[in-house]
C-alpha cells in the first residue's frame, strides 16, 4: 500500500512536468542529499537550488524532458522507473528516494546506458 514516501514522489514528479526544476527545492529536506550520476552530488537546499538551476538550462537548451513510467513506495523510501526522451532518442532509468517529514532527504537517479555506450554483441 502506497505511503508517505510513494506520495511524496508522485508530487516530485507532478512538480518536474512543468520543466521547471527549482519548484522542486521546497520539496527536499534542508540536509537533503542529492546524487547525479553525471553532475555530481549536492548537499543542502541552496547547492540543490543551484544544480537544479542548472538543470532548467540545460534540459531546456538540449530539449530533454522526463516522463515518469512507475512509482513505488511506502513511508520512507520509494523508487521510480522513469524515461529521458530527447532529440536523439529516448533512454530508461530509475530514481531511488529516502523521505522523512513528507520531505526528500535523499535522491540518487541511475540510467541505462547510452545505445552507443553499448558493447557489440
């Protein structure tokens, strides 16, 4: 049965549609931690501000938005399957979140690999 957690991420994902990133900041902890496989890891609200600053550039300039595919999730922790579609084609993923409070204090997102990361078969 879905929680505090699983209905903290739907709101995350509801927030992230607008394509407006820094709405999403009100949503995390003051000591939450945020890790981006390609960015990096940011701790805090104001440093989580500015990666999402960031993000609403980038994403917007190479026209990549989000669609999310699953979320699961009870009171504390939830994961979503997630895809990116760009331009260049589409790829899946997957978000895993800790909660407390009704406010993320941890968020680490992972990707399939690229199709030309991929080794020959």
């Amino acid at each position: 049965m879905p929680g505090a957690a699983h209905d903290a991420i739907e709101n995350f994902w509801k927030t992230q549609d607008s394509g407006d990133y820094t709405k999403l900041v009100d949503l995390f902890a003051e000591d939450a931690v945020v890790e981006d496989m390609v960015w990096g890891t940011y701790r805090g609200r104001d440093e989580i501000m500015a990666f999402m600053s960031t993000m609403v550039k980038v994403m917007t300039e190479r026209k990549i938005h989000f669609t999310v595919d699953e979320i699961c999730g009870d009171d504390h922790t939830a994961w979503s399957r997630w895809t990116m579609v760009s331009p260049a084609g589409s790829r899946g993923g997957c978000g895993i979140y800790k909660v407390s409070g009704g406010k993320l204090t941890y968020y680490r997102d992972y990707s399939d690999p690229d199709e030309h990361e991929q080794p020959a078969r």
